[in-house]
C-alpha cells in the first residue's frame, strides 16, 4: 500500500484555527478581535505551520505508485502544497519483543 506524504495550506489553516484566539489580553484587559483583525492574525499563523510543518498523510491508502502520482497532480492543481512524495511501509527486519511481529518503517518510494 502507498500514501502520498506531504504538507498542504487546509491542514496548515485547520492548525491555526485552533492556535489563534478570538480575542487579545486577559482579565479586564481582555479585548475582542475585530473580524479583519483575527482574519489577518489566522492567515500569519497559517502561513508560519505552512513553513514549519513536517510532512503528513494526505491520502488513504492506493494500491500502486501510478495513482499516487495522479493524487499529487490532482492535489497540485487545486491548492498551495509542498514536500509531496510517495511513501510505503517496509519492514525492518526486527521483531516488537512484545508481540513478536516485524517492525514496519515509512520508506520514500523511489520507482
């Protein structure tokens, strides 16, 4: 199985919306945000996760590279995304002590 790895402006955004606040200060101080003011605010938080992101999971699980290489032609077309690669799961060749099953990595996939 492959996924497509990679970081895109919605998850970037969703993690800003839930970082930046409604409104400034605390106690007596505490002001509400003008709509353009948290606006502006979600839009800088959102651009700094773009460039501080690590890459994630972007699609389910496709059976073969070519269709991976498709969901990232797709992806590009519709928004802003960078790091996209292709990854699959390779064994380690060491077993979990605990349950004895392999040990799986995320491996890029090369061609």
């Amino acid at each position: 199985m492959f996924f497509v790895y990679g970081v895109n402006m919605s998850i970037a955004r969703k993690a800003a919306l839930k970082k930046v606040l409604t409104y400034e200060g605390s106690g007596d101080n505490r002001r509400e945000l003008s709509q353009e003011e948290y606006e502006k605010q979600v839009k800088e938080q959102t651009q700094a996760n773009f460039n501080k992101m690590k890459p994630q999971r972007l699609s389910h699980s496709l059976s073969t590279p070519n269709l991976c290489a498709e969901f990232i032609e797709l992806a590009n077309t519709q928004e802003q995304h960078k790091h996209l690669q292709i990854r699959y799961r390779k064994p380690t060749g060491k077993l979990n002590p605990k349950t004895k099953k392999p040990q799986m990595s995320w491996e890029v996939y090369t061609g």
